[in-house]
C-alpha cells in the first residue's frame, strides 16, 4: 500500500481539454494540498459552495490505511487529502452524465460526487 504514496502526480490535461471541446467546465479545481474541502471553495464564487456526497465514490485503500493507523476523522481527511478525487470540474447539472461519460472513455474515473449551492 505504501508505494501509492511514490506514485506520480496524475496529470488530467488530456482528458479535460477533451472535455472542453464538448462542454463548458464552468470551475476547475486540482485536489493538492488543502484537500477536497479547502480546495473547491477557492474556485467558487463567495455566495456559492460545494454539497459533497462522499458515498459517491469509494475511499481508496491507501486513505483507509492513513485514516486506521493515524486514527484521523474523516473530516480531516478530506481537509488534508484529496481521498481518490484528484481533480474536481464544475459544469452545468444537465451535462454531468455526458461529461462522466466523455471521461471514463478517456480512460479516467469520474463520479457526480455533489452539486453547488447557494451560500
């Protein structure tokens, strides 16, 4: 499990500019440090934000293990890691099953892992 953590960054531009060519990506976030939930407010405007549903997609097992041995809140975790979301796009509702389909094509794993709200 310990060399995911050697892995190299994942590089999305390929498939996001793909993407771009079919829809209008409204947001795009890059899940570094900060995690999931310091990240995609940073890309949002103040009087929005992000609803996650974190049963969307599984935990992968290399952030399992960090969360068993560190005894890490979940919360936590999604401040600090992306926890298998390396790259969030924000686009129109209407177009999220194209664009999760455009990608999984591309070879990637995508899930509609929530929607933005008003503030």
């Amino acid at each position: 499990q310990l060399q995911q953590l050697i892995e190299p960054t994942k590089i999305y531009v390929k498939s996001v500019l793909s993407l771009l060519e079919k829809h209008s990506i409204h947001a795009i976030s890059h899940i570094t440090g900060g995690g999931l939930l310091e990240n995609i407010p940073r890309v949002l405007p103040d009087d929005l934000a992000a609803e996650l549903d974190d049963t969307s997609w599984q935990l992968p097992d290399i952030f399992q293990f960090l969360q068993d041995s560190g005894n890490i809140e979940m919360t936590e975790m999604y401040r600090v890691f992306n926890c298998g979301v390396g790259m969030v796009l924000i686009l129109d509702a209407d177009a999220s099953a194209d664009a999760i389909q455009h990608l999984k094509a591309q070879g990637e794993n995508a899930w509609l892992i929530g929607k933005i709200v008003k503030n």
